[in-house]
C-alpha cells in the first residue's frame, strides 16, 4: 500500500527520513510563503529521495492557509487512491483531527504524528527526558487559563523551572514528549493542554 506523508513546515521542522523505511512513501514538505530559509540538512537529506519528495510552497498569508492547503491535497489523494492509501500528516497542530474522523470513518486509512519516529517501521527512538515528570506535575499545578499558550512561553517557563539543569536542546525533547503522549496539543500556534490524559 502506498504512503503519502504530508508535511506542516511551519509546525515542524525538525525532519529526520534517516532511520525510517521510505520504500513505498512519497513526501509532500507544505512551506508557507514567508519561509524563506530551508535549513541545508534538511534539504541535503531529501535531496537523496529525488522525486519522491515534493516542496510545496503555499499561496497567500493568512491563519490557517497551510492547514487549508494540506487539506484540499488530502481531498485531491481521496479521490484519486480511493481506500488503496495511508495518508500521514507530520504535524503538531490537532485543528486535522476533526477532517482526519471523516477521512477515516469513509474508510481511508489517514492519522495525525507529532514526530517521524511515531511511525511503526521507525527505528528512530521516541524522545523523552528525565525532566517531563516533573514539568507536566509543574504545569497541573497551573490553572489552565493561566498556563503558557505558545510553544515559545512555555519553553521560556520550563527553562524557568528547570533553571540551568536543562539544555536547549534537553527542553525541545520535553516539549515533543509531551505533544507525543497527547498531553500537548497546539490549534492556530495556540497551546491546549490534557495532562490527565495521556495517549495509549
């Protein structure tokens, strides 16, 4: 069956096809209008996958005009494989889920990740830290309302918790973790939070 990976540029960036199985994938990397900077490795590696990946640069400013592009591709790929595909968005944002219910109750395989190392034939190990125990624990003690609202103020607030014990680096592993286990989910660069509820 083929695999069709859609890919919110503006969402996710860090993009790594080293350690996945891409035989029957084809990539479509959606790059908003005002991004103008790809970053060399990022390109250098799916430069190697030659016409299986494509760029697609978007038409237009405006919230949400990506989202709306991956989601007039999605309907374009319904139409033309019927049920014979699995469709993949790589993204952080949840404002796919409700389009990705209806895919899937019309029989189309599709699903929403966080991260390429959520994918079954990954060999890429899921990122954790020792440190989101403690965050998430910080974070319930927060009324909700009162919790940060984009990826930049709460990373600022777990360097703030965490002080000098965590790394840059160390805090965006943090961040993904949580996004992957369902506890952080992110409509319109806006954070929402489910802390109780982490994803099976």
């Amino acid at each position: 069956m083929k695999r069709i990976l859609l890919i919110d540029f503006e969402n996710v960036q860090k993009i790594d096809f080293e350690l996945i199985d891409l035989t029957d994938t084809e990539i479509a990397i959606f790059v908003g209008k005002s991004q103008n900077r790809i970053p060399f490795p990022v390109v250098e590696k799916t430069q190697t996958l030659g016409e299986r990946v494509r760029w697609l640069k978007i038409a237009g400013d405006g919230k949400n005009n990506l989202d709306f592009h991956i989601a007039f591709e999605l309907g374009r790929l319904c139409e033309k494989f019927k049920k014979d595909i699995e469709l993949i968005i790589l993204s952080m944002d949840s404002g796919y889920d409700s389009l990705m219910k209806y895919i899937n109750d019309s029989g189309i395989h599709i699903k929403r990740i966080a991260n390429l190392a959520e994918l079954a034939d990954s060999k890429k190990q899921l990122p954790t830290s020792r440190f989101t125990g403690l965050v998430v624990s910080n974070l319930k003690k927060i009324d909700n309302q009162k919790r940060p609202r984009t990826g930049g103020t709460l990373k600022k607030h777990i360097e703030s918790l965490l002080r000098d014990k965590a790394s840059a680096n160390e805090i965006d592993l943090i961040v993904e973790e949580m996004f992957i286990a369902g506890l952080l989910t992110q409509t319109s660069n806006r954070l929402k939070y489910d802390l109780d509820s982490p994803k099976e």
